[in-house]
C-alpha cells in the first residue's frame, strides 16, 4: 500500500500528530516528550509564530496507520530581512525502516514549500 500524505486538520488528525512521537521513542530512555499545551498551540496556529508566518502539518499514512509526521513553515519577515527564499521543516517523525514515508515526506514538505518561499 502506498504512503499518502494528509494536511493535519481535524482534532483526530491532531492528537495522532501528537501522539505519533510517543510511538516512535517509548523505547528510548532518553526522550523527554513534549508538552501537549505547547504542541496544540502550534498545531492551532495559535503559537506566536503564525502571527507573522505561515505553516503546516502533514501526516504520512498507510491505509489508516500514521507512519510519519513532518511540519513545514515559513518565516516571511526573516526572508526578507536576510534576503532568502527559505523554509523551516520540522516535527518530523518517521517510523524505524520506513524510508519511503520520510521520502514522501519531505517531498511533499518540499513542495508545499518551493512556491510559497519566494512570496510576500
């Protein structure tokens, strides 16, 4: 079954984006999880960053299963501040082996990013 990619929109898709990390290193002695406040405010749009950038959350799935996780933005005020057409990828979370799901991934982070990046 392929790697779809979904846009992180409904309060099921958030708390899997969530939860996804807690899956990825309940094995790891050394994660320290993150806060659900502070992850929901981004998730929200409500974290500061939005009120002057814009991003996304994407989940990466097979069939109903959540493979992967990745979050896209951009910073329009840095970019031109600093003359860059850039973009900050982050919350990214894959499963072990799952290199098709991070390729789709960033793929589609790299996408969604490319036309937007040189805007405002």
């Amino acid at each position: 079954m392929p790697v779809t990619i979904h846009p992180v929109q409904s309060e099921a898709d958030k708390r899997a984006f969530y939860k996804f990390a807690f899956r990825v290193y309940r094995e790891d002695p050394n994660w320290v999880p993150h806060l659900w406040p502070q992850r929901k405010n981004y998730l929200d749009k409500k974290a500061a960053f939005f009120s002057y950038g814009e991003g996304e959350f994407w989940l990466a799935k097979e069939g109903n299963e959540t493979v992967g996780t990745i979050g896209t933005a951009i910073d329009h005020p840095r970019n031109r501040d600093m003359n860059w057409k850039a973009a900050h990828f982050g919350f990214f979370e894959v499963l072990p082996d799952r290199y098709d799901a991070a390729q789709a991934m960033w793929d589609h982070a790299c996408q969604w990013a490319r036309p937007t990046a040189w805007m405002n």
